[in-house]
C-alpha cells in the first residue's frame, strides 16, 4: 500500500530553532523533499538512525545576483580555467563527494543514506541537479541542489582542487540567469556565501519570494 505524502505545517509556524518538524529518516522520500522545498522547508539530519528535523530558518540566507561580489583572484581564476563545466553528469557521485567532505565541528555528514536515496530519486524525477568541474576524465569539484519549481536552492558543494568549487557556483549562477532567474537559496550564511554577497532575510521575505517563483512555473534546468 503506498505511503501517504506528509503534510508539513506551515513553516512559519516552525520554533525557536527553525524546526517544523521531525520524522525518521525513512520520510525523506522524492514527494516528501519536492512538498517541503514548495513550503520552504528542507530536512537537516544529524546522523543515521536518528530522527530528522525538518527546518525552515530565521531568517534565511539568499544570494541576490544584482548584489553579487565576486573577488578579483575568483574572476582571474574564472578566466584563466581550463576545466570542463556540466549539468546533471553525475549526480550521484557529486552528492557523495559533497557527503565525504569535512566539515569544522563535525564528526561526520548529514548527508546520509536516506538523503542519497531521497535526492536521487527526485534527481530522476527532474527536481535535483548538480554541477560539475572536470580536469580532463577527473571530477575535481561540483555542487547539488533542488529546484522545487523554478528556484534554485543550494544544498552541498566540494572541490577537490582550490577554487573548483566556487567556479562550479559561478558556472551554476551564470545557468540560472540565462533562463530569467535573479537569485538564489543559500540556507545557511557560510563565510563563502558571505564574502560572495549573500545575506540573510526574515523568513516571512523568503517564504513570499519563494511563493512568487513558485508561480512562474519557470524551467530552470529543461531544455
């Protein structure tokens, strides 16, 4: 018997922490990723076997291109580049790169098992992508994300060469404007996201922006 879809509560309504919710990790299925990047909402695993909370921050970090600094030593890295960008080559491999990667303060990823599965699936469906950054037959960065209905929210990214990662972004963001887009989600206001422009709105600014992009039914990613 299929499992119903959750229905989330309305992200406002999340607590103190940004959390609307927690489920097992079970729930992190394709439909249920695909409703709650619509709600602005996504799911923030700790670690495996454990019950996920799905958050919806306050407030929110967005990367609007108009505001978009990007350092001299990045634009000189950009021209000077000898590497392959791609879309959707493979993104399996990507999103367990970006789950090996280590991060400060943590003893391991949230990226786990059931995100694999979860994000792969709406990957097949259309609604998640990546980008890639090919030194010859050799992925030496990339990055994933979803994109709900015509917004594009950024969840991981590696490199594994300097400056791979940001390029990937860069590649990214120069996609998006072709096809009408002016901005994207960020989530969380890194020091990278920082020092590109990025900065953070009320969560109530976000959740409006989000409903407007919603409603242009823009493909972002299609041919």
């Amino acid at each position: 018997m299929p499992i119903a879809p959750i229905v989330f509560p309305p992200a406002g309504q999340a607590d103190a922490h940004g959390i609307v919710c927690w489920t097992m990790a079970s729930a992190i299925r394709a439909d249920n990723l695909l409703n709650a990047y619509r709600s602005g909402i996504f799911p923030w695993p700790m670690r495996e076997d454990a019950p996920v909370p799905w958050t919806s921050p306050n407030p929110r970090a967005v990367l609007f291109f108009d505001e978009m600094h990007i350092p001299r030593t990045l634009r000189q890295a950009w021209k000077l580049t000898s590497w392959t960008f791609t879309v959707d080559r493979a993104f399996p491999v990507v999103m367990q790169a970006c789950a090996g990667v280590p991060r400060p303060g943590q003893a391991g990823t949230w990226i786990i098992t059931n995100m694999h599965e979860g994000y792969g699936e709406l990957h097949r469906q259309g609604h998640a992508h990546s980008v890639e950054v090919w030194n010859g037959n050799e992925l030496v960065g990339g990055l994933y994300g979803v994109d709900p209905g015509g917004l594009f929210v950024g969840e991981s990214m590696f490199h594994l060469a300097s400056n791979a990662s940001k390029l990937a972004l860069l590649y990214l963001i120069n996609h998006l404007k072709t096809r009408g887009a002016t901005w994207i989600d960020v989530q969380q206001l890194t020091p990278l996201m920082r020092q590109l422009g990025a900065r953070e709105i009320p969560r109530t600014e976000y959740l409006r922006m989000l409903g407007e992009e919603m409603g242009k039914e823009r493909g972002l990613f299609s041919c």
